[in-house]
C-alpha cells in the first residue's frame, strides 16, 4: 500500500513538472505586421543650377525640407512622399527632357515647376498631352490662360498682371504720367511688356520707350543712356538677377534721377548682393514673405510666414525668400489635393481646382475652373530697399 502511495505521489509531480514546463515555453505569437504602403510619387522641376539658380536653389532647398517633415509625420494618408527633383539647369529644352523621365519613366502622380516663365510654358505641351497635374512656381500669366487650354496647369507665383496693376496705380498715385520700360528677352519680360501696357493704359501712363536686353547682358547702358534722354519720369525694369542687379547698377552710375521700379522678380539676397548700395531706393510690388514681421498681426498670412522663415532657418540657417515661398505653396496644394483625391492624377486636377481659403506664402488660394492661379492684388504689397533691407510701404 505504502509502494502504491509513492508511485501516485511521484507520477503526480512529474505531471506537474511537465505541465510547468510547457507552460514556461508557451509564447504569443507576434500580430502580423501590415506591409509598408507604397510611396507617393511627386516630382518637381527646378532651375538649380544656370541663370535662374539663385531662384531654383531655394526652392530646391525648400521642397525636400516640407518632404522630410511631411515623412516624419506619416507622409499622406499613411503613404511617404518619394520627391523627385530634377534640375532643368535654366534651359526649355531641359525642361522638357525633365518632364518626359517623371512622367514616362518615375511615374509621378503631379509635377511642380519650373521655376522661370520660359522653363515653365516649355513643358506645358507635355504635362498637357499626359494629362499630369503641374503647379508652376513662375509669374507669366500665359502659363495658366487661357484656362480651357491650361486644363492641368497651374500656378502659384502671382501673375504678372497683379504685378502690373500694382505698379501702375503706384505710379499713377505718385503723380508720374510717363515711363521708360525696360524688360528681359524671354517669356517672363515679354509677358511682363504686354501686362504693362495694359495695366499703363488703364491707369492713364504713357509708356515713351521700351527697351529689351538679355538675361545673360553684362551691360545695359546703351538702353540706360536713351532713358536718361528721355522725359520719361520713371522707369520700370522687368528682370530676375543677375541682370536686374546689372540695370540698377548701370542705373545709378549713369546718374539717373528718376525713381526705378522693379518686380517681385528681383525678391531674393541675390539682388541685393550684386546690385550693392545701387539697390537702395529700388521700389518693387513682392509677396509678403520679406516683410513679414512688418505685417500687422491680423493679416491673414503672418503665421504661416513666420513659422516658415523659422522653420528654414533652422534647417539651413538663412532666410526663405520669395522664390521658396513659391515652391512652399506648390507642395503644399499638391499634398493637399492628393490628400483628398488619393493617386488619380485627374482626381487630383480636379481637387487643385477646389482648394480655396488657403493661406500660404504668396497669398490666399482660392482656386476655381476659371482662375488656376487663385490670387488677388491682396496678395501683394509694396515696399522699398533701404540700407539693403526691405521696407514695407505704408
């Protein structure tokens, strides 16, 4: 009897141990991981290097900056943004080849650029015939007109025609009736030219000479002596630097006196580098970036332009300027419009078509089947250079 007792008892605690054991060496199963989704394609096309660089580079610059803070929050919709920038090295037939590889060969769902006018109309054909959403960062107003025939392009630097506008009534408010007009040989002063004469017209100038030089000139005198000749009693120069930064030069030593008005195109430290002290005294209507801390605090756009001044200067440790701003706004709308569409390129034309009440760098969006740049003269104000800084005019 005493055997039999110690065998239960001994069978019992083996069986105890080895349900232990098991017990010990049960683990849970690790919940299966959902694959990665698959990445966004956004391409972007941008003078970094040539003529224009001092406009590409910055929004170069500012576009990865958005891209890797988009991906550090989870990108869109839980999908990461893959950017691709491509550098069109201030050439239309760059540009083209640019826009072909995103499309054809990347596979991106909207194109942002180029960053000059020229650069700009050059592949409007072949984001047209692919049917890809672009967003410009250039100022020509033909790059969005005629709207039924710009169908997938749009814009986010404000049109020349606001810039004209903007000039003439200042002009006219300060009591000049006759000007000299001096433009760059590509599309953005042609453009430029054409808006002008408008703008003039409507707000009674006359416009006693029109002169042209190239964006590659290094003097501009024999244009600056027939203005000197002149009666005109202002002159208006239409360029980005380095010419703009060469005419005001040349503008200074020829000793004229009248006042010089310039674009929102000469809107970056570039100018104010190469033109020096002769750029004191320039007046030009600009975006609102360079004047941001001058801005009352009610205006509508002060926030969003102080957070992204503070934001690119921690990152690169300069100031953002207006060409940035532009590239700023153009991420932005594609994000957004890709956010409510999902990757259907004409899903995604449609929804940049909707965006309104949108406050970013070169104003208030609100886009529509008939304005594919989506600003007013609002979104513009006037300031002058003074001891190399810019000053808001009240």
């Amino acid at each position: 009897m005493l055997k039999r007792s110690v065998k239960l008892i001994c069978l019992l605690a083996l069986f105890l141990f080895v349900a232990g054991c098991g017990k010990a060496k049960t683990t849970t199963a690790p919940a299966p991981q959902s694959a990665p989704k698959e990445p966004y394609k956004i391409g972007a096309i941008v003078d970094a290097s040539g003529p224009a660089a001092s406009l590409g580079e910055p929004e170069r610059d500012t576009l990865k900056m958005l891209a890797d803070e988009l991906n550090a929050k989870g990108g869109i919709n839980g999908h990461p943004v893959e950017l691709i920038i491509l550098d069109n090295k201030s050439l239309e037939s760059e540009a083209v080849l640019a826009a072909k590889r995103l499309i054809d060969q990347d596979k991106v769902l909207a194109i942002i650029g180029c960053t000059q006018s020229s650069t700009s109309l050059a592949i409007v054909d072949t984001v047209t015939k692919a049917q890809v959403p672009t967003v410009s960062m250039a100022a020509s107003a033909k790059i969005v007109t005629p709207v039924a025939e710009r169908h997938w392009v749009f814009k986010t630097a404000q049109s020349d025609i606001i810039v004209a506008n903007k000039i003439a009534k200042y002009l006219t408010d300060k009591g000049v009736k006759n000007v000299a007009f001096l433009s760059v040989n590509n599309a953005f002063g042609d453009s430029g030219l054409v808006n002008f004469e408008k703008a003039a017209q409507a707000n009674g100038l006359n416009i006693l000479l029109k002169e042209k030089f190239e964006a590659t000139d290094t003097d501009m005198t024999a244009q600056l002596a027939k203005v000197k000749a002149s009666q005109a009693q202002a002159t208006v120069v239409w360029a980005i630097p380095p010419a703009a930064s060469i005419v005001t030069k040349n503008f200074r030593d020829l000793g004229i006196k009248m006042p010089l008005i310039q674009t929102h195109g000469i809107g970056n430290k570039k100018f104010l580098e190469l033109a020096g002290t002769a750029a004191n005294g320039v007046v030009a209507p600009m975006g609102k970036l360079l004047v941001a801390e001058q801005l009352p605090d009610s205006d509508p756009q002060k926030q969003v332009l102080l957070k992204y001044i503070a934001d690119y200067q921690k990152r690169y440790n300069a100031r953002p300027n207006t060409f940035g701003g532009h590239a700023y706004d153009a991420f932005n709308l594609v994000v957004k419009a890709i956010e409510q569409a999902g990757p259907d390129r004409a899903k995604i034309r449609d929804a940049l078509e909707q965006i309104t009440g949108y406050a970013g760098i070169s104003g208030v969006f609100n886009m529509s089947p008939q304005d594919h740049n989506g600003l007013g003269e609002d979104s513009m104000v006037m300031v002058e250079i003074k001891d190399g800084k810019w000053q808001l005019l009240q």
